[in-house]
C-alpha cells in the first residue's frame, strides 16, 4: 500500500484531532501541514525547530510489520530517520525498543532508558 497524503492525514486527525502541532512518541514537534516536508521549521526561542512528519511504521516491514493502522504512527521526520528499520535504536539520550502487545497481536514503542 502507498502511504497518502490523504491517508496520512487522517491518522494524524484520528490522534491529535483538530490541533496544528503535535509531539510525537519522542517529543518531536510536528506542523500538521508539514507532512512529507524534510526542510519545515520554525523558531523557537531563537532554536530552529523542524517540524516535518510522515508515517513511521513502528514493526518496520523489513522485520514483517504491515501497514495496518495499528503499525501506523505519525513521527517527525528527524525521529523517523533516527528509528530507521530498526527494533531497537537511540534517539538522543533515549533507547527504544519495539514490543509486542500480548493479547491483541499488534506492537508498540517502549521507552528503555
């Protein structure tokens, strides 16, 4: 399945609803309207703060994960380069690690440190 921007958008509606900014799992910003947008920013506090999201599937399909909803979350793009095809990965100062949730099938991301 291609990854819309029609689809994508809807995911983000589906979990932050109407807002224009949004963290994600790791405390990236996101600018609703920056999807797919690599070079988005603004300036906060005199930092320059990338804003850009796209759609990162948290079971990477190299590791057998699907685009099913449930494997689909919205991440800022810095974040999403940083977890990369990975099931494990440090992002800054934190280590994350995918996980299976027992009972239903599907797999969330665990803060480890």
């Amino acid at each position: 399945m291609r990854i819309t921007r029609e689809y994508a958008m809807r995911l983000w509606f589906q979990n932050y609803g109407f807002t224009a900014y949004a963290e994600d799992f790791d405390g990236g910003l996101m600018y609703r309207e920056a999807y797919g947008e690599r070079d988005f920013f603004i300036w906060k506090n005199g930092e320059k703060i990338y804003c850009g999201w796209n759609i990162h599937h948290i079971l990477p399909l190299s590791r057998g994960g699907t685009d099913a909803e449930n494997n689909l979350i919205c991440t800022n793009i810095i974040t999403n380069d940083a977890a990369g095809d990975r099931i494990t990965y440090w992002i800054d100062e934190a280590l994350y690690q995918v996980k299976r949730i027992r009972g239903i099938g599907g797999y969330k991301i665990v803060r480890l440190v």
